[in-house]
C-alpha cells in the first residue's frame, strides 16, 4: 500500500490516498493535471500519465495539450 497525503489545493476531499490502488492512481493523476502546480506536474511520471490519459476525462485544452506533448515526447524519444 502507498498511501499519500497530497496537498490540499490538488486534493480537498480526502486526506490521503492509495496510490497502489489503480483507481485512486489514475484520479490523483487527473487531479495533478487539472489542478495541480508546474512543481507537481513536474513530480509525475510521463511514462504513467501517457498510460491513462485516454481513461480519464480532461478539460478539452488539457487533453489537447497532453495529448501533443506525449506525441512530441515519443518522437523525440
């Protein structure tokens, strides 16, 4: 179990959460995107967000952005 205590400006409705519970993972990913800081943004990792991205509902310019930035990262990659 990995338990998480983000912060309160990403996460206001719980404490804490489970990051080994693949629900929970992908919705603090969600989170992070939609609210989070360039820190905490910083602080995912790609490989993860580039895996969910298609499960989780997004704002039409974040996914937009996500999206081009992950084709972009793969090209160069």
């Amino acid at each position: 179990m990995s338990i998480y205590t983000p912060p309160r400006y990403i996460v206001w409705s719980t404490d804490q959460i489970d990051l080994s519970d693949p629900f929970q993972h992908r919705w603090y990913i969600w989170q992070v995107l939609t609210h989070g800081r360039a820190e905490d943004i910083r602080a995912l990792n790609l490989d993860e967000v580039a895996d969910v991205l298609d499960e989780i509902v997004l704002p039409e310019d974040v996914r937009n952005l996500w999206e081009r930035f992950l084709e972009i990262r793969c090209a160069e990659g």
